[in-house]
C-alpha cells in the first residue's frame, strides 16, 4: 500500500507541476499577445526609438560639423556658401517665374 501512496503522491506532484508550467506558458502567451494587440504603447515605444536615433544623429552630424570646419574652414564655408547661393538662385527662378 505504500508504494501505491507513493505513487499517487507522484503523479498529484507531477500533475501539480505540469499544471504550474500550462499557467505559466500561458501567462506568457497572454502578455505577448497584448503587447502586440496595444497600439498606442507600441506607437510610443517606436516615436521614442525613432526620437533617441535622430538625437543621436543630430548629435553626430554636428560633431562632424564641427570637425570639419576646425580641420578645413575654406572647404566648410565654400560649401554653405555654394548652397546659401543655390538657394537664393532658386527664390530669384521662382520669382522670375511668378511674373510672366
């Protein structure tokens, strides 16, 4: 008779666990599927990745920046002048254009 008592106290153990581990998988499926059933979490979780990535590269493109006008000021100037004169060439054609 004890060995039949140990055995059902094994299988109510084993049973117990496998039941502990359905909940826990199924905790688990549940969580994911609400991440991916909440849209307005999701759409701020991906501004505030496409935030971080554009601060950073605003923060590069500067650093860049100013390297290059410290190792080559005439290369630096010349080219926002070449595009300050683009600009201004661009306002005059659309200008010119507007009067005819």
């Amino acid at each position: 008779m004890t060995d039949d008592t140990n055995d059902k106290d094994r299988a109510l153990s084993e049973i117990r666990s496998d039941i502990e581990s359905t909940r826990e998988r199924l905790s688990e499926t549940l969580d994911a599927i609400e991440d991916r059933l909440d849209v307005p979490k999701r759409a701020k979780k991906a501004f505030a990745e496409g935030r971080a990535v554009a601060v950073q590269a605003v923060s590069d493109g500067r650093t860049w920046f100013e390297t290059q006008r410290r190792d080559n000021p005439a290369i630096v100037y010349g080219v926002l002048g070449g595009a300050g004169a683009l600009v201004v060439g661009v306002g005059v054609l659309i200008a010119r254009g507007g009067r005819r």
